[in-house]
C-alpha cells in the first residue's frame, strides 16, 4: 500500500510540474501561430491541461474501473470550478470574476449543456435500461460528441467575430522560437501519458485495497490531482493579469473533460460506459451544474461586493464545493 502511494503521489508531482510546461509553451505556440488570446485558455491551454483526465480515465476505463474513469471526469469538472475561487484568493482584494469577460458565458453554457446529457443518460440506462450501443460505444457518448463538435464551432465563431482588439505589447516568452516550444510542448505531453497511466493504476488499485468507494476515489483524489495543472496555469496567467485566460481554461477544461466521456466508452468493452457506472455520478454532476451556474451569474451580475476580500460568488463556490465533498463521502460509506 505504500508504494502504491508514492506512486500515486509521484505521478501527480510529475503531472504538476508536466501540466505548468504545457500550458507554458502552449503559450508560446498560441502567440507565435497567431492565435489570440481569447482562444488561448479556452482551447489551446484547456486541452493542454486536460490531458491527465483523458490518459488516467481512458487507463482507468481499460482496467476496468468505470466509476474511477467518470468520477475523474465529473470531480475534475466540479474542482475546476473551484480553482475560479481559489483564483479569487490569490489575485488580491475584490471579486475575481469581476474582471473576466462576459464571453465566457458561452463556453459555461455549453459545459453545462454537455454535462447534463451525460446525466440525463446516466439516469435513463439506470431507470429505463436504455443501453444502446453502435460500435461498442453508447448512445450517450455518440449525443455528447456529437454536442460538443457543435458546440465548439459556435464558440470558435464567436471568439473570431468578438475577438479583443487590444494584444499584448509585451511578450512573455521572446526568446523562445515556436518550433523549441513545439518540441518541449510534446515531450511534457509524453510525461503527462505516462504519469497519468500510473497515477490511474495506482488509484485503482489503492481503492481496491484499502476499501474506498471507487466513485469517491475517481471523484476527490483522483480528479484532485489531474485538475493539478489547471490550478498551475490559472494561478499563473492571474499573476500576469490574463483573468480571462484563467476564466477560459476552467471552462474551456470542463468542456473538454466531457468530451472525454466518448473516448473512456472507446476503452471500456463491457458495454456502454454511462450504463455501467454509479448513480453517484448524478451528485457530482449537480454539483458542477451548480457551480457553474454560481459562476455565470458571477460574471454577468459583475458585483463589487465581497465578503473579506473575496467575491460572494467565491463564497457560494466553496461552501457548495465542499459540501458535495461530504456527500459523495457519505454516499461512499452507505454503498
């Protein structure tokens, strides 16, 4: 058990510091290709910091362990969310989301859009035994992928038609050439696959040892520690006033966590996915729904009001965060 731990805890030390050199020279890539910065965090860097989700829950789905696969996938949406919080925290007095563009709600919209389908077939298989599969993956996932390419040309097209005219003067990385952060952008990417690969072993295998729930383990430790570099990137880009690249790559994340969902069926052959895991799953994916729209709201009432030097926003997103912690604990317990 406690090798397995280190492992555990190593993979998620290299994912930290593999998931910080990815959204650096995706950084660089975005400027150097040409890429605005509005789609940065949404796109380029959210895909980058989403890939321990893809590798650890995809590995989990093949080992077997469906709840681990899609309770990393609700608990890293919900923990995301939170990071908007703990962003609050470090950017100083005044609510953070205070300074984020209206935009994003669009991209929040259709994370929320993506995350209740995967609800609305978790509970229809559960209730109704609607389990139909094409190609050994479920309808559900066909719905979500089918959703989310949708989705994300609608947010590509309003990115380009609202694009900000104002660029950045001063270039961050002017000594790094796009081709150098191409090369380290994919071979921080080959350490996140395999970090990822034993970091889902690992878990898997810590649960099944030392008795936790499966839901719970994929939904707080392991979510936890592959939302990682989500909490990097968004601390970074606050630190150099990029609070829309933050607010972006949260979103942008979540989106792409549920498009996840397809690839976990690809790996997972005992059936569809979303009809083989855990009713627990809806919790969690309440959850996120409500921090969500706790977000949205947020960022279009735009209050200056705070509760000690953060946005009650903030406030809301902690309390309900953590709340949802205890409950999926205690579901654990019960089941």
């Amino acid at each position: 058990m406690l090798s397995l731990w280190v492992v555990f805890l190593l993979s998620a030390f290299l994912i930290i510091i593999s998931g910080t050199k990815l959204s650096k020279y995706g950084d660089v890539i975005a400027d150097k290709s040409g890429m605005g910065q509005a789609l940065v965090g949404a796109i380029l860097i959210a895909g980058a910091t989403s890939l321990p989700e893809l590798v650890t829950s995809s590995t989990a789905a093949y080992l077997g362990s469906p709840d681990i696969s899609l309770g990393n996938v609700f608990g890293s949406n919900t923990f995301n969310l939170m990071v908007l919080a703990l962003a609050d925290i470090v950017q100083g007095p005044g609510p953070f989301m205070l300074y984020g563009n209206s935009k994003h709600i669009l991209a929040a919209l259709l994370g929320i859009l993506l995350s209740a389908l995967a609800t609305l077939f978790i509970v229809a298989n559960y209730l109704l035994g609607l389990n139909i599969i094409s190609l050994g993956i479920g309808l559900g996932s066909f719905v979500i992928l089918f959703t989310y390419l949708v989705g994300s040309r609608l947010i590509f097209r309003y990115e380009k038609k609202n694009k900000d005219l104002a660029e950045d003067e001063n270039p961050l990385y002017t000594d790094i050439s796009l081709k150098s952060a191409a090369i380290n952008f994919f071979f921080a990417a080959i350490v996140i696959i395999i970090a990822g690969i034993a970091l889902s072993y690992s878990g898997d295998r810590i649960a099944l040892l030392s008795g936790i729930d499966q839901t719970f383990m994929g939904t707080i430790l392991i979510a936890a520690a592959t939302s990682l570099p989500e909490i990097v990137a968004a601390f970074t880009a606050v630190k150099i006033n990029a609070y829309d690249m933050a607010i972006g790559n949260v979103f942008g994340s979540n989106i792409f966590n549920m498009l996840i969902i397809f690839v976990i069926d690809i790996f997972y052959r005992e059936g569809a996915v979303l009809a083989s895991v855990s009713l627990s799953h809806t919790v969690t994916a309440l959850i996120g729904l409500i921090l969500s729209i706790i977000a949205i709201v947020g960022l279009f009432y735009r209050s200056k009001k705070t509760f000690l030097t953060i946005g009650w926003d903030s406030v809301a997103i902690f309390i309900i965060y953590f709340f949802g912690v205890y409950l999926l604990f205690q579901l654990g317990i019960n089941f």
